[in-house]
C-alpha cells in the first residue's frame, strides 16, 4: 500500500497539473508572448544583420535561445505539446459529466426540473384532455426530436427534447485546437522551406534551407525549359513566368508553366516563382560586373520631406542631411539577393544614425522605392550609378535564371482538418443548443389545464420565445403570456 500510495501520488499532482485551466491561461500567455517577439525580432536572416542590430553579447544570447529561428526551436514546438497535452486531459477530465448527460437513457426527464418555473405558461382550453393531448404530441414531434408521454393521475406529460449532442460542441473546439496544433508541430519537424536557382534549361535536384542555410536534396529534380520576363516602361518587371518540368528516374512526369501566386505542386511539395536574374550567353556570374566609381544618391527626410543629392564612393563615408548620422556605402553587388530573394544589381552600406545601433541598407539599382520598407527616418535611393544610372528595358535574347522558393509542410491537411472542425465546433457551440420542452395537461371540468415550460442549455431567452410560440399553438390567448 505506501509504495502504491508513493507512485500514485506524483502521478496524480502531474495529471491535476495538466488538467488546470491555471495552466492553460499561462502556456497561452507565454505563446503569445513569443509570437510578439517573433514578430519583432525578423526570422531567420543572416548572423551579419544580426549581430550589427543587437550587438554581440545579445546575439549569443538570442542564438542560444534560437530567437532567430523561433518557430523551430525546440522550446517552442514544447510549448505546443504542453499546450495539447493540457487541453486534452482537460477534456477528458470534464468529458464524464457531459457524457453522462448526452447518453444517458434512463431518467431523461425529470417533471420536478420544469414545475413552478418562473416563465411557466398555463391556460385554460375548451378541447378535451385526450384531443388537447393529440395536438400537443403532434407539435412537440414535428419540432423536437424526442418526444416521451407519461400518464399520470390527473392527465399526462409529455416531454420533447433536440439537439442533446450540442453539449459536446466545445469538445470538438478542443479537438479542433488539438490538430491545429500537431499540424503546427508536424509541420516544423518535417516540413522545409528553402530556395533555387536555376538557369534556363539546367536542372536542380537540391535547394538551400532558408532556417540554416544547409543544403537539402529533393526527392526528383527540377528542370527549367524556359523562363520569360516583361518590364514595364520604368524597368521593372511586370511579370516573370517559368517553364519547369518534374522529373523523375531521369524519366518526365509533370510539366507546368508557373508563375507568381500560381505555383507547381507535386509529392507534397509546392514549388513558387519568387525571382530571377540575369545571367550571360557564357553562364558566367554577374560578379565580373565591376562595380561603378561614382554614385549619386536621393536622400529623403522623412519628418521634413526634404530631399537632398548626394555624390559618394564605395568606401566614402559622410554626413546625413539635417544632423540624422553617417552613411557608408560598402560594397557593389551585381547579384545582390535579400532575405533569400535575388535582387540584381544592389549598392549594401550602413547607416549609423545618431543616437542608436548601425543598420545595413540594401540599395538594389531596378527598384527606386525598396529602402521605404526599411520605414527609417531617413530613405535613401540610387539616382546615378555612374553610367548605368538609367538602365536599358532588358531585352528577351538575354538570359535569366529562375528563382524558385521550394516548400513542404506534412502537417497541412491535419491543420485543415483541424481548422473545419473548428468552424463546425463553434458552429455547434454558439448556434445549437440543448433544448427540453414540458406539456402537462390535466383535466378541470370540461376543460383542459395546460402547463408549457421549457428549459435550453444556452439562450435561455429564446427558449422562452419558443415555449410562447408552442402555448399559443395549442391555444393561449397572448394576454396570458405577459
């Protein structure tokens, strides 16, 4: 009995702590807690912007925490087992009481639950007992589901009862969250999300992982027959399509021609167009590009709306307008790419604003407008970029490489199911509603005395509404219902 007592004891403080709604109040609080600083801390860039935004004492500390790749983080993906672990011992340890109740047979009603209810109806009816009886059975079987006649003494009773089964709505919201959370967690464990390139007419069968840049093999491979790009007047591109081809043992089994929005999906793996880039008649890369010695910049302020000119070099750092810091250009990039994506030809510098941490700036030549996602004080574009200041419409006889994001998530049908059953759960939970209505006829002269009462899970006002219904049915003159 004590070495019984001694391993049934912790077992039962840790199931009574995952059944506590205590606990489901602060797993959610802390999820969402991480969420807000995922949101402001960006996922997954590189340990250079890192370490220039947050300083290398704090960059050790967010990576060791993998704050930089949190939603993969084995915290995080801890965080949701507790999270359905705790839901569903709270199901199970509530679900007996409502079990009980949605299937149980014997004693489904219970007269003593419905007599002298405030809300009761009662009235007089010139009809009979047994034809008063009659038309009350047949209303209460058309609305109701179950309907069950008692005889009694005095008269009869009958009960009609619907929608019994509602009670177990919030317990397929339960299960719902449950599958929206394995989805979430299968998901982060198998799936992948990386990127490509490829150059028309080559074919790939590996990508880069976006998460930790590591090289991930496919299960085919992928060719690119083709790729097309249109510009508009400004340069910049107005569509870029890809012809790809899916192969398998060498041996071609599914070809499509994707664009953005429109992507190609096959083994459950979804492949999007994301970018492109220039590539010569040698396939040689854009690096041999040299980089161009004298750059005229638009500066912007943003709280004035002044715009000043600037002349720079690669190298030269000087003086922002208005007291608002140093600005640096570093480096020339004839394939610049940005959070995975190419970008073409780009200018990198830092900006060291006066009071806070440098910030790199990305400066691609095609795209005027780019840095104003940086949402700064101050927005910087490239006016001259020595003689290439205004660049040429590409033409069709140059070549492209494709840029493709390559994606797979396992989890996603479960997430799906979860998310349908959510809508019907809610559905159930907030439109349905176990309802009980009470018929007690009894004879007063040559007359019937008629007692109508009803009882709902939820909503109990429009139960009352529907019992005023069901009494002037049978009779009542509404004057009787105030």
């Amino acid at each position: 009995m004590p070495a019984s007592s001694t391993s049934a004891g912790p077992l039962h403080g840790l199931y009574k702590w995952f059944s506590s709604v205590t606990l489901t109040i602060i797993l959610f609080s802390v999820l969402a807690a991480t969420s807000i600083i995922g949101t402001l801390i960006p996922q997954n860039q590189t340990p250079e912007v890192y370490f220039r935004a947050y300083g290398e004492f704090f960059y050790k500390v967010f990576s060791a925490l993998k704050i930089f790749d949190m939603y993969h983080s084995w915290w995080f993906q801890m965080l949701l087992v507790f999270l359905a672990l705790n839901i569903v011992i709270c199901s199970i340890d509530r679900l007996p009481g409502a079990w009980k109740i949605v299937f149980n047979i014997r004693s489904r009603f219970k007269s003593s639950r419905f007599k002298n209810k405030s809300g009761n109806i009662e009235f007089l009816s010139e009809q009979p007992l047994r034809e008063m009886q009659s038309t009350a059975e047949a209303l209460v079987s058309k609305t109701y589901g179950h309907t069950q006649v008692t005889p009694t003494k005095k008269g009869v009773m009958i009960f009609g009862e619907k929608w019994r089964w509602s009670r177990l709505g919030v317990y397929i919201v339960h299960s719902s969250v449950v599958l929206l959370l394995i989805g979430a967690v299968i998901g982060s464990l198998f799936g992948f999300d990386g990127f490509v390139q490829i150059p028309e007419g080559e074919t790939v069968d590996m990508i880069r992982l976006r998460s930790t840049g590591k090289i991930h093999k496919l299960p085919f491979k992928i060719r690119c027959d083709d790729f097309n790009v249109s510009f508009y007047k400004n340069g910049s591109p107005k569509e870029f399509r890809s012809d790809l081809v899916i192969l398998e043992n060498d041996q071609e089994v599914i070809k499509k021609r994707i664009i953005v929005n429109d992507p190609l999906r096959y083994a459950g793996i979804n492949i999007f167009q994301a970018s492109y880039g220039e590539i010569d008649h040698d396939h040689a890369a854009h690096e041999a590009i040299p980089a161009p010695e004298e750059i005229l910049l638009s500066l912007m302020i943003q709280d004035t709306g002044m715009t000043y000119q600037q002349k720079t070099r690669i190298g030269k750092p000087f003086d922002l307008p208005e007291g608002m810091g140093k600005f640096v250009l570093t480096e020339f990039k004839a394939e610049a790419s940005f959070m995975g994506q190419a970008i073409g030809e780009a200018l990198l510098g830092i900006l060291t604003p006066g009071e806070g941490q440098p910030v790199e700036v990305t400066l691609p030549l095609r795209f005027a407008n780019f840095d104003k996602m940086r949402k700064g004080n101050v927005f910087i574009s490239v006016l001259e970029p020595n003689a290439r200041a205004k660049m040429p419409v590409p033409t069709q006889d140059k070549r492209y490489y494709t840029g493709l994001e390559v994606t797979r998530d396992p989890g996603v049908w479960v997430v799906y199911t979860g998310f349908i059953l959510m809508l019907i759960g809610c559905f159930v939970t907030f439109f349905m509603s176990h309802q009980q209505v009470f018929i007690e006829i009894t004879t007063k002269g040559k007359k019937s005395h008629v007692v109508v009462a009803g009882t709902a899970y939820r909503n109990k006002m429009a139960m009352q509404r529907r019992v005023r219904q069901l009494s002037e049915k049978l009779g009542a003159e509404p004057e009787h219902q105030e």
